[in-house]
C-alpha cells in the first residue's frame, strides 16, 4: 500500500521547513503569499492533505460548529440542517447535529459537554431563558435561529407581515374571529405569531382567541381540535403545521369538513403540508436561508473576530391552499 504523504514530504518538495508548511495551512498571516502559494501547489500535486487534528491542536481550533434542534424528527428543522450543512461545507467546517428534545435542561446540558470541542453553536428555536443563552455566548460563539436575544447574533422570520397576511386571507373569507393553537410556552415564536395575529386581528376588526398550550407534534392536533370546536371556531391557525395537520386528522375522524366546516392555517410550510387532505394554508418561512445565515454568523464571529451582532430578518409568504375557505353560514 502506498504510503502516507507527510508534512515532512512537503516540505522537503517545496525546499522549506515543516513548521512553514504546517503555517501555510493553519495561520496564513504568518507565511509569505508567494511562499503559501507554493506550498499549497506542492501539497496538491502530491495529494497532501493536512491532519484535522493536528491543525486543531495548532490552532486551538477544532473547524467543527454545533448545531441544536429541539426536535429532529420535525421536518420544518429540516430545512435550517440542509442550510446550515450547505454553509459549514462552503467554509470547509465540520458541523455536528444534536437533538435538545425541546428541553431547556437538554439543552444546557449539550452545550456544556459539547464547549471543549466545538469553535460555536447555532441554537434553533432555543429553549434556553435569555439569561442563560447570554452566558453560553459570553463562553462560545452562538447564533439562533427562529429566537431572538438582545445582544445576540439571529435569523428569524418577518412573523409580524406573516401573521397580517393569515388575518386578512381568512377575513376576506368573512371570518369575524380566529382561534389561535398555541404550541409551548417557552417557544420566542409561538410568542411572537400569537403577538402578530392579535394585533392583526385588532387592526382588522375581528376577535382573537388563544387555546393550549399544545404539543407541536401530529398528536397534539386532537386536543386542539376538540377545544376549537367545542368553541364554535370558524378558522383555527395552529402554531405549526405539525399541529395543524394533527387538527385536521381530527377534524376529519369527527365528521367536520376542513374547510367547508371550518377553516385551518398552519406555520412553516414543512415538507408534506401541501401533500396532506386537504393541503394545508400555512405560512412560509426561509428555513435553509435561515441555517445558512446562522452558520455564517457563528463563523464570523469564531474565525473572523466579528463581535458586532447581526439580526437578519427574513421574508415570510402565505401559501394559500385547500384547508382555508369561506367562513360557514
């Protein structure tokens, strides 16, 4: 079997010492540019490639970043590990995936035993108080996604413009009042849609109730369902789509037409919203921009010493489909 290329290889090849090589790929700033230039061209016609873990020890860097999701098997989360991946490869950085559970104590938890071995952490839909994402960022490098801290870099959705166009669709239906589903109560976005979909509702002239809190999971949807219509809802909008096509399932056992009966929004537009009976109205959101943009954060801050926070604040859009209808009666 062929042997290994060294450093050393590449040094003797390029007529320079080790220690320049290993700089070469580790802290450029320290090698001549026609130097670097030269040994990276003799590393790649020798097929060199640098040891991560010697270029770690080196650095003090281990080019790895942690992304944290509170739970894995919801698909809208796809979308932010599609994105964040696609960044991390870009910026040649490994990124490990963890699973909070939708437990602030989880959370906590992985973020400490993950430190020591990670240069940053983008956190998704954060459970974490304020206080406690603050002390982790004053330790690491830390972006969120679909969370909001003061101080902190983050991506979130424009919820504000999302939830006055659920309100003025479902009012051009006739709809005189909304049910809102809420999902856990230490979820900033569950907080910030229900924010947005009573002050539209306020500025439109109709009533806006919340129910819950629910499970944001399919399971959580008959719960929520059995309340809204126990209340005589017209229009539920549900805190994501997992619970919204949940509803409808339930819905749909008890003989209630959806939306000829009443009429059902979801959150996130996940893969399978518009595949689900009847396809479901739900609001948009750029979830890979949004991992994609967390991850570029987190790296300017742990590689490029950007301490400044960025707040990106992306579009949302509602994607009208056969769940929302004209209001009954």
């Amino acid at each position: 079997m062929d042997r290994r290329v060294t450093i050393t290889d590449v040094a003797r090849a390029a007529g320079v010492a080790t220690s320049t090589v290993s700089r070469a790929f580790t802290n450029p700033g320290r090698v001549n540019q026609h130097t670097r230039a030269q040994v990276l061209e003799v590393a790649r016609q020798l097929g060199y490639t640098p040891n991560a873990a010697a270029r770690a020890l080196e650095s003090g860097r281990s080019n790895t970043l942690a992304l944290l999701v509170p739970d894995i098997t919801n698909p809208y989360f796809a979308g932010v590990i599609k994105g964040a991946e696609r960044a991390a490869a870009a910026a040649d950085l490994i990124l490990v995936l963890a699973d909070t559970q939708e437990n602030a104590a989880t959370e906590e938890q992985l973020v400490r035993r993950l430190g020591p071995s990670v240069d940053g952490f983008v956190l998704s839909a954060s459970r974490l108080p304020d206080a406690q994402l603050l002390e982790a960022a004053n330790r690491h490098a830390v972006a969120l996604v679909n969370r909001a801290t003061p101080g902190l870099a983050s991506v979130v959705a424009d919820f504000d413009s999302g939830t006055r166009q659920i309100i003025d669709h479902l009012v051009s239906f006739g709809h005189r009042s909304v049910v809102f589903l809420g999902g856990p109560p230490e979820s900033w976005s569950g907080a910030r849609r229900w924010a947005g979909l009573r002050a539209a509702a306020e500025d439109a002239g109709v009533t806006a109730t919340r129910f819950g809190p629910y499970a944001p999971v399919l399971a959580g949807g008959a719960a929520a369902a059995d309340a809204a219509l126990a209340a005589g809802a017209t229009a539920v909008v549900a805190h994501n789509d997992m619970l919204a096509i949940g509803v409808m399932q339930r819905m749909a056992h008890r003989g209630v037409d959806v939306p000829g009966d009443v009429s059902v929004v979801g959150f996130d537009d996940i893969v399978g919203a518009e595949f689900c009976w009847p396809p479901l109205t739900t609001l948009r959101e750029r979830t890979e921009a949004a991992g994609a943009g967390a991850v570029e954060a987190v790296a300017a801050q742990a590689y490029a010493g950007v301490v400044e926070p960025s707040v990106r604040v992306l579009p949302t859009q509602l994607m009208v489909r056969a769940s929302s209808g004209p209001r009954a009666g």
